[in-house]
C-alpha cells in the first residue's frame, strides 16, 4: 500500500488495529446505501485479517459498543444522526477513535447552508442560494433552480425547477425531508466529484448520466451513468478543481476522508455544491473509483482511512498551497 495515503500501525500488523466496530445501517433515508457500504467494508477488513464486527446502530448504538468495547469505529453510516456529529459526539465521549471528520466538521458538512456561509467568507465560488425555513415569497428565489433539503444526501427529496410554478411543489417534496429546505441557482454545465483521502485530493471524476441530473437512482442503481476518469480536463484545469475541493473540504475542519462535488459553468468556472463526509463505499461508489485510479484497491483504501481513526488534525491548505495530487505508486 502506497505511504502517501497512509501507513501501516507501528508494531506490527493488523493485530495493532484491534477489534473495529463497522457502524452502518441506521434510521436515516440514506440506511440502505448505507448497509451496502458497510457489508463491504466489513468484508475488507476481514479479508485483510482484522477482527472486525458489524453494529446496526438501528439497534442501539451505545448498548452495542459497551458490550463488544471496540478499540476503533469505521463510520458507514449515511445521513442523519451518523454523519451530523452526534454519533462522533458520542464516541468522542465514550474515548473511541473513529473514521473521519469530527463533531464541528461533521455537523458543517451536513448543514448545506452553514457550509456555504463559510465558503462565501473565504472567497470560494459557491451557487446563489437561499435557505428556507418557512413561507417565503417565490417571487424572491433565484430560477432556474435546484431544490433540496438542507441536511439531506444521495439526492434524496432534491427536484431542479425551471419555472417558478414549479418551485411550491419542490419546495414541499424537500421539506419532508427536514424543515430547512434550500434553494440554490442552477448550475448547467459538467458535474464533477473530488475524493480527498489523508491529505491528498484524488484524480476528479466527471459523472454522466441520461436522468435529469446525478440522482439517487443514478447514484446507486443504473448501470447506465457514465463516470469519465480521466475527467477530460487539461492538466491544469484539473489541478484548479483539486485545490479548490482541497480548500473547501479544510474550510469546513474536515479530516481524513471525504467527497466535494462542485459544477462546472459553460465558462470554465468551478462552483462548490457540497462536502460529503462519509461518502458512499458501494460497488458504483466514487471515493473507491477514485482511488483505484490512484493505485489503491477497495480493502487497502478502508485500512489507510482506519489507520487515520483518530486523528484530529484537519488537512494542511493554506494561501499558495498546493495539494499534493501525484498519483500513487504501490508497493
């Protein structure tokens, strides 16, 4: 496995991970996704010899960890309280070192709105947008337009709008998915996602599909979507995209692993959409694609971001920094 995305515990092999309690399943709308992406992280783990359990945290997360007593947490939970902070709240609280961002980081990642307050303040692109909590006059939002719950993944409850008599019904369908909905001006162009492992900003991959836009179905189910790796960039447009979702991603003290999915406008323009911290890790999941490309397979990729649980520096950008985006050479 290449030392550029992690390496292995000092003192001797995956015996120095101890047991790993895979977290997946849950109550959120993203839970399926989510037991897919936990099954095979699981399965990795075994495969690669360390003692690794399944927990449901449907089931009763801090009853479960006090009767197995894990030594480490890898995080496949989806949406909701998994990925919002409050179950790295509570491993925080129990003393268990865990997969990927922290309280603070996983909270801002998840609130859309928040994420893009702070991307505004430090100069990164981002689409006009609007928050809505309640009535609001339709007269006042931005159309064309996407529709989506505020603290809401894989697309789930998002409708894009591109008549103002449309906006009443999208704006309902999202808020059964929360009571903050936001409203973002539409973005036509190429869609592209950046992994981020340890550090390191992956090759970008641009994502084509024949439904509307990049939806759950898309996402999880078609074989129809097209993923472009090599994403048809010049060198020098790519390394833009890789420094701004680096940027984006340490604005928010995000660690160890994570997604940004950010748009391309028929100018050239990069725009920040959002930062996924526990991205999807299933048979058509990007984070692993992207790290194929880099030389990494699926079970060595779920050992870098288990060696990392714990770790609570956020990633290392500041002004004139420039990611270390090379690719990976394997042993």
């Amino acid at each position: 496995m290449s030392e550029q995305f992690g390496r292995d515990e000092q003192g001797g092999g995956m015996d120095a991970l101890g047991r790993v309690a895979v977290l997946y399943g849950g109550t959120s709308a993203e839970r399926q996704v989510s037991l897919h992406s936990g099954g095979r992280i699981h399965a990795a783990l075994q495969s690669r010899g360390v003692d690794s359990i399944l927990i449901d945290t449907e089931d009763g997360l801090i009853s479960q960890l006090q009767m197995i007593k894990p030594d480490r947490v890898f995080l496949a939970l989806h949406g909701g309280d998994g990925e919002d902070g409050t179950v790295q709240g509570v491993l925080e609280y129990m003393g268990i070192p865990y997969t990927g961002s922290g309280v603070k980081a996983s909270a801002l990642a998840m609130d859309k709105y928040r994420s893009k307050l702070i991307w505004q303040s430090i100069g990164l692109p981002t689409p006009e947008y609007q928050l809505v909590t309640g009535d609001v006059d339709i007269d006042d939002l931005p159309v064309p337009c996407f529709v989506k719950p505020n603290q809401e993944g894989s697309s789930i409850g998002m409708t894009p709008v591109n008549t103002r008599d449309q906006l009443a019904d999208a704006i309902r369908k999202a808020a059964d998915h929360g009571e903050q909905v936001l409203v973002e001006r539409l973005i036509e162009g190429a869609e592209f996602t950046v992994a981020i492992l340890n550090g390191n900003a992956l090759p970008a991959i641009r994502l084509e599909t024949d439904n509307v836009f990049y939806d759950y179905e898309a996402k999880y189910l078609s074989d129809g979507t097209r993923y472009h790796l090599p994403c048809g960039l010049t060198e020098e447009k790519e390394c833009e995209l890789r420094e701004l979702a680096l940027r984006a991603f340490n604005s928010l003290s995000c660690r160890g692993w994570g997604r940004v999915d950010v748009m391309q406008d028929g100018e050239g323009q990069f725009w920040l959409l959002e930062v996924n911290t526990i991205p999807g890790m299933t048979d058509h999941s990007l984070v692993p694609m992207a790290a194929r490309a880099s030389g990494l397979e699926f079970e060595d990729l779920v050992l870098a971001l288990l060696q990392a649980s714990g770790q609570q520096e956020s990633g290392t950008w500041k002004p004139g920094y420039t990611p270390r985006i090379e690719m990976a050479v394997t042993d």
